[in-house]
C-alpha cells in the first residue's frame, strides 16, 4: 500500500508518498480502507522527531481516519465489513490502509459525509473526554482557547448544542467572529482583550465553571481569575509553555481545581472507554450536524508537505483534512 514516510525527522525533514506494508488487524481490531485522515499537530511534532509514537503503534503519521472497514481482526463485535466509519488511531492514517481498534471506531452516514468524517475523531474524543474529566454539565457556561483550530472548534460546537454559553479566544478579530458564527456566545481577540475580564464581564463576575486551555502557562493565572467558584481548568496543550506560578491562597477559598491530560499516550483499554462514551453521549449530535467537524483545508494525501506547512502558519480555521 501507499503511506507517508517522514524521511530524516527533525527540523529538515520531509513527507514522502511511499510503499510500506500493508497492516494486519490483530483481535479486538479492525483495518479501514482510508478515505480522509485528519491532521493534527501532534503529526508535526512527531515529523520533527519531538512525539514518537506508543509501543506497538505505527510509526506513520495519521492519529485519526474515515474511511470503509475492509477486514476484521479476531473477536470483533458490533463493525462488519463494509462498513463506513470514522477512528481514533494510536498512528498510521497517512496511508490507504490503516488498524484502528474496534471500541475506537464510530459509524458515518448522512448527512455527514465519509470524507468530513475523518476530521472528527480527535478532536470530538479529546473535548468530551476532557469535558466528563472535569465533571462538565451541560448548559454551564465554558471557556474554550484556542476557538479557531481543530479541538476549540469542536469543543465549541458541542458545547453550544448542549446548551451552553460559550466563550471563546482566537488570534485576531476576524478569529474570533468565527468563533461566534460556530456558536460562541462570545469571541474574543487575546490579542487586544483581557480574556479574563471580558468573561466575568459576560457571567455577571460569576466565571465559567470549565476552562480547556491549550496554551499552559502564561494562561494559568488568568484562566484562574475567569473561574467560577468549584471549577476546573484542563489543560490540554502547552503551546505557550509548561510552567506558571499560582495563587493556591485564592485556588483553596475558591475550590479550583487543574487538571492535566493527554490522549495519545492512554492505553487501549482508557481509549475503549472514551470511544464508547463519545458514541453514547455525543457522537449523534456529530453525525447530525450540530457538531459536525469544522474543515478549513483539503489537500491530497501527497501534499501532506503543505498541509503541515498550513496548520504550521495558523491561518486555517477548524481542521486540516488529507484525502486519497
């Protein structure tokens, strides 16, 4: 089969169409005919040589897939083949062919198309496991960083139609309405805004009760001030640094709590639970459209090049999709 090979990983390296083996699923797997991957940045820092993949995982890119189950592994239940679905894959999606486990699949059919599928996995497992991490409730206000990329897109709309205000940062006023038209209560500019003080300012100095923060420490102390008493930071990105100093004076008399999580490193077994949960909880309103995944590029799996280069400049709104 057809994959992208990272050849020389690091700083200089590049993305080669390849032929590499074709995968075979084990038990409890599955081996999908890809039709779309999804990108993410975890891809980029993997191509740099900063994200090697888990044990046992392959070493192509790709942590999300749609496409049509082409096999069955041992002791699967509940998928056939010929089925279309989308999946949450430990690596391997930058090819024709790749294995996801059968817990981490989920069903595609109209009115969500097989392609724009592909594009959901990651981040719709990433924001509701995140979400039920920090007892979320629906209809309780939230803060969403990073509103315009893949994950705050998501997280956004599937708040939004779970009934809660949204409030949302994004780099730029043009962002930031963007933020609003996916449902946002409030977009707002970091640039030339207190994130903070605009949303005490729209909860009537009450705060949001959950903050899903992608940018780590310069955001903590204000991610703090925008918190509701008993509630619950999560970071999930340190795109602005790993450390911050905090008042655990105002964190005691408030009861705020921070947490911090990862997805790809979690064991089948933790991701068979999260699979099972976004199918149960929130996977219809995926399907529906109500939190269909945002697409902002398309490219073709042999320019996956550009579409790193893409997502590195930032200018893409929701996800970057590659297709065969």
């Amino acid at each position: 089969m057809r994959g992208v090979v990272v050849e020389n990983p690091g700083p200089d390296h590049s993305l080669t169409v390849a032929e590499v083996p074709t995968p075979r699923p084990g038990p409890g797997e599955v081996l999908i005919q890809v039709t779309a991957a999804g990108v993410n940045r975890a891809d980029l820092l993997q191509a740099r040589g900063k994200y090697p993949p888990p044990p046992g995982a392959s070493d192509l890119l790709g942590l999300e897939c749609s496409g049509v189950v082409a096999e069955l592994g041992p002791n699967v239940e509940g998928v056939a083949v010929g089925d279309q679905v989308a999946a949450l894959l430990p690596g391997g999606g930058y090819a024709e062919f790749a294995v996801a486990d059968a817990a981490c699949t989920f069903p595609v059919q109209a009115p969500l198309a097989l392609a724009d599928a592909g594009a959901a996995p990651e981040s719709a497992c990433t924001v509701w496991s995140n979400f039920v991490e920090a007892g979320y409730t629906p209809g309780s206000p939230v803060l969403i960083h990073g509103g315009a990329g893949g994950v705050g897109s998501m997280a956004i709309r599937l708040a939004a139609a779970l009934g809660s205000p949204v409030f949302a940062t994004a780099g730029g006023a043009d962002r930031a309405q963007a933020c609003q038209a996916l449902g946002a209560a409030r977009g707002i500019d970091y640039k030339t805004e207190d994130f903070a003080e605009v949303v005490l300012a729209g909860t009537q100095h009450r705060g949001v009760d959950l903050v899903l923060d992608v940018v780590g420490g310069p955001y903590l102390e204000p991610n703090l001030r925008a918190l509701a008493p008993g509630g619950t930071v999560i970071v999930i990105g340190l795109m602005g640094g790993a450390t911050a100093e905090v008042n655990l004076g105002r964190m005691l008399n408030k009861r705020h709590r921070v947490m911090a999580t990862n997805l790809r490193g979690r064991s089948v077994q933790q991701k068979a639970v999260i699979g099972r949960a976004v199918r149960h909880d929130v996977w219809g309103l995926v399907m529906d459209g109500r939190a269909a995944p945002v697409i902002g590029a398309r490219f073709p799996m042999a320019n996956a090049a550009a579409a790193h280069a893409a997502m590195r400049a930032g200018d893409v709104i929701g996800k970057i999709l590659l297709t065969w």
